[in-house]
C-alpha cells in the first residue's frame, strides 16, 4: 500500500505543477473549478494507467525475458524528460480553460502513468488497487494545486517536477534490482 501511494505521488506531481499553473490562470478560483481540474486529471491517470497495463499485458508474452529493462528504461526515460524541463525552467502553460483544453493537460500529463501501466502489464502486477489510488491521489494533488496556484504554483512547479522524476528513477530502479536479485 505504501509503495502504490508513493508512486501515486510520484505521478501526481505533473498533474500538481499543471493545476498550479490552472490555478493562475483562474486568478480566485472556485472549489467547482478545483473539482473540474480534479476530476479530469485523475480519471487520465486511471486512464492511461489502465491502457498500459493492459498494453503490458498484451506483449508480456513477447518479451519476458526483458520486461525489468523495459520497465527501467521506459521510467528512466520519463524521469529525465520531468527532470529536463524542471531544470530548464520550462514556465506552465497559460491557457483558456475549456474541456478540451484540460483533457489536453491531464493527457499530457498522464503519459508516465501510461508507462507505468505497461511495466505492470509486462510484470503481471496486479494493478487495480494502485489504479485507483493513482486517481484519487491525482484528484486530491490537482484539487488543491488548483486552490494553491495563484499563490505558489510559478515558485514550486519546477520543484515539484524535479520531485516527481527523483520518485520514478527511483520506482524504476527498485523494479529492475528486484528482477535482477530474484
């Protein structure tokens, strides 16, 4: 239980730099438009997590062999990326808010969720509990980076992506020691 909540924070927090970022945007937002920003970005994680679980799944027959190395790979991959632009500076994006311009974000930042999913789907881990705290995590983060934004979301959104891709090297590590030690 302990592990699926830390890697819930883990991929939560691009979904808290992106409701900071919505939070400004907003300038007073309300608690209806946290619950918005909420509500999206944790069913596209579930989404995603979901879809890769069961893209793992699908092609777990084809590499059982390699599944730790993808797995390691595929969250070194995405660790560095989070950690690339949390060093460049990379400003939040201002947009209008709409639907669609929020399906955009939660999108975007669910793609490491996606990856997750696969490295569960090529491991065979039983996924569904930690599926669901991922969303719940993501919708409490976002609710609340939303609320925060207007405040801090410019000051700590590089930190908290730096945060976020520490989290999953250090997830995608564990995967490929205990693969390589049992």
């Amino acid at each position: 239980m302990l592990s699926a909540i830390s890697l819930a924070v883990g991929l939560s927090v691009d979904s808290l730099a992106a409701a900071m970022a919505a939070g400004v945007v907003l300038r007073r937002p309300q608690v209806s438009d946290a619950a918005r920003v909420g509500a999206i970005f944790g069913c596209c994680q579930m989404g995603l997590t979901l879809l890769g679980v069961w893209v793992g799944a699908a092609l777990s027959r084809v590499v059982n062999d390699w599944d730790h190395w993808i797995a390691f790979a595929l969250l070194l991959m995405v660790s560095g990326q989070m950690a690339i632009q949390a060093v460049r500076g990379v400003p939040p994006h201002t947009v209008r808010l709409t639907w669609m311009a929020l399906l955009a974000m939660g999108v975007g930042t669910s793609i490491d969720a996606g990856v997750v999913g696969i490295g569960f789907g090529l491991a065979k881990i039983e996924a569904g509990m930690t599926v669901a705290i991922i969303g719940i995590v993501t919708f409490v983060f976002s609710f609340f980076g939303v609320l925060c934004g207007c405040r801090i979301g410019r000051r700590v959104g590089g930190v908290a992506q730096l945060l976020g891709s520490v989290v999953l090297a250090v997830i995608g590590t564990r995967i490929l020691m205990t693969h390589l030690a049992g």
